[in-house]
C-alpha cells in the first residue's frame, strides 16, 4: 500500500510558545489594568524525578508569562492531615489563584482526597469532581491540563475533527477518560465520534486501525505500532515515559507511546515525544490559572 510519508509534525515546541506569547500578552493587560499578576502554587510531595522535572518545569513557565508562583515541598513522611492543612490555607488565602498537587502521592495518602479538598475554583489541574462534572455536561469549568492542551494543539492546527472516529487508548482520570468527553462534546473541537480502549478492550489492533484521530494515553513504550494505525491518520502520543540509557548524561532517555519511526509515514499529522503534548499540558495549566485570576469559574451562586 502507498504511504503517506509527507506527515505534518504536531510541534508543541512553536504551538506552546504562540500560546504562552498570548497569555504573557493578557498578563500585562492585567496588569495595565491595575490587577496583580495571577498567582500558581504547587505542592510536591517526596523527591519523584519525573515530578520534579514537571513542577520545576511549570513554575519556569509561570515565570515566562509573568505569573506569580509559589512552590511548597513536604517529605514523602508527610501526614495527610498536614496536607489538607495547607490545602485549605491555600483556598483561603485570596492572593492564590490556582493550586495543584502534583501527582502521584505516597501510597498513605488519599488522592481523593486531597483531590476533593482544593476548592474547586482554584482546581486549575481541572481533577476535582465538580470540575470533572461541569466538563461532561459542557459548563463552565476547568478542564484537565493535558487534554485541554490536546484540544488548543488540534484548534491550532485546523485539524478538523466533527464526524471523525477519534480512538482514545487509556481511560485514566488525568486523559484518557477527560479526553473521550470533550471529543464527544457538542464544542469545535469535539463532535467526534469516540471509542475509548482500555486493558480489557479485545481486538485493539481492528478498532485503532479505524481511527482517523488515535490518541495514545497508556505510558507504554512504543506500544502503537504501525500495522494499528490507517493511513492518513492523525495521531497524538501523550505518553511520555523514562527508559534508563547509560549513553545519556541523565541516565535515561524519554520515549512516548507511540513507535513515532514506523508511524510517522502513515500520518496526516503526529506529534513527537519529547517536544509534543507535554508542553501543551502546561499551556492548559497556564491558561486555567489565568481563567482562576479572572474568575472565570464560580461555584457559589
Ligand atoms: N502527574 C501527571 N500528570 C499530572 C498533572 O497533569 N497534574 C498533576 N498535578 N500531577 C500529574
């Protein structure tokens, strides 16, 4: 069979930076205005590299677009009472806009319940229940990090996605699950016709290979392999997984989801891992703290 071999890159690296250059824009219109700057605080629990490197990585960005940022760290000995101490400080101190705790947390804590402490209208990782509630039904809301950047990289791109069969494998909280319902909305983008894979799906090579969107959300190396994907597909790699490769100087190297050598020439589109989806989740991420500071999202009538 013909390939396509002409794919269009999904390069999160320029898309991220035209967003960020607008929301830098919106902050010094606030600022002119005479508002403060919008304020991110993130709690990182334990000393997990890769979450390192995402906090670290987002409170840069806040600095790049201007926001105001604060970082606090427990030890992974940390109580649950203590954090839902500073939680709750956080909700109540009104110079914070948004907050989040990076995940994952030690195995003696409730993620649910941490999840369900912050106020809901400064949740700018869009996991609280009400959030996630508000998103079903098309309300007012945030919206997870990760599939909102999904969603701005496809606006951005023009990729058309009414009347598509988009396929999402992995139906986790944080994107597989969130990604199959804005797909479905009734919103551009979304109208998309949606199948959601998952461990027990059967026969996932037959349903993938029906996709003309293939989002790939399992943190399995290069699991999507070319035979599961049709020509002129677009496909997203949201995994972003650490391999140990002692010719690095880190030690280890980052592959995504996707088998992108032997996939890319089937693509309409593809985005690569690193320097793809990753960065449109902290797009997502600024963009909800910024609807925080304006007060976009309200919960109390
Ligand atoms: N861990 C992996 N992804 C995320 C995310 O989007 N937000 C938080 N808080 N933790 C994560």
């Amino acid at each position: 069979m013909e390939t396509t071999s002409t794919f269009r890159l999904l390069d999160g690296k320029a898309i991220s930076a035209a967003y960020r250059q607008d929301i830098a824009r919106e902050v010094e219109q606030l600022r002119a205005a005479g508002k403060r700057a919008p304020h991110l605080s993130a709690i990182l629990v334990g000393a997990n590299g890769a979450s390192e490197t995402y906090v670290a990585s987002k409170i840069k960005n806040c600095k790049e677009v201007g926001f105001e940022s604060s970082l606090f760290r427990f030890p992974d000995t940390v109580t649950e009472a203590e954090l839902l101490d500073k939680i709750n400080s956080i909700n109540n101190d009104s110079s914070i806009d948004g907050l989040l705790v990076q995940l994952p947390l030690p195995k003696h804590i409730s993620v649910q319940r941490i999840t369900e402490t912050i106020s809901p209208e400064k949740d700018v990782d869009g996991f609280h229940p009400l959030n996630q509630g508000r998103m079903v039904q098309n309300l007012p809301c945030y919206l997870p990090a990760t599939p909102y950047g999904i969603m701005l990289m496809l606006e951005h791109e023009g990729i058309t996605t009414a009347g598509k069969h988009c396929v999402v494998i992995g139906r986790s909280n944080i994107v597989g699950m969130p990604m199959s319902i804005l797909m479905s909305r009734n919103a551009d983008p979304g109208n998309a016709t949606v199948t959601l894979c998952h461990s027990r799906s059967t026969d996932l090579s037959a349903i993938t290979r029906t996709a003309d969107i293939l989002i790939a959300a399992i943190g399995k190396p290069r699991f999507v392999t070319s035979d599961m994907v049709k020509e002129g597909a677009v496909v997203i790699d949201v995994g972003i997984i650490r391999i140990e490769d002692s010719s690095t100087k880190s030690g280890y190297r980052i592959t995504g989801d996707v088998d992108f050598e032997n996939v890319a020439p089937k693509c309409s589109y593809i985005s690569p891992v690193p320097g793809g989806v990753g960065l449109m989740t902290i797009v997502g991420l600024l963009k909800n703290t910024l609807r925080a500071a304006k007060g976009e999202v309200k919960f109390s009538f």
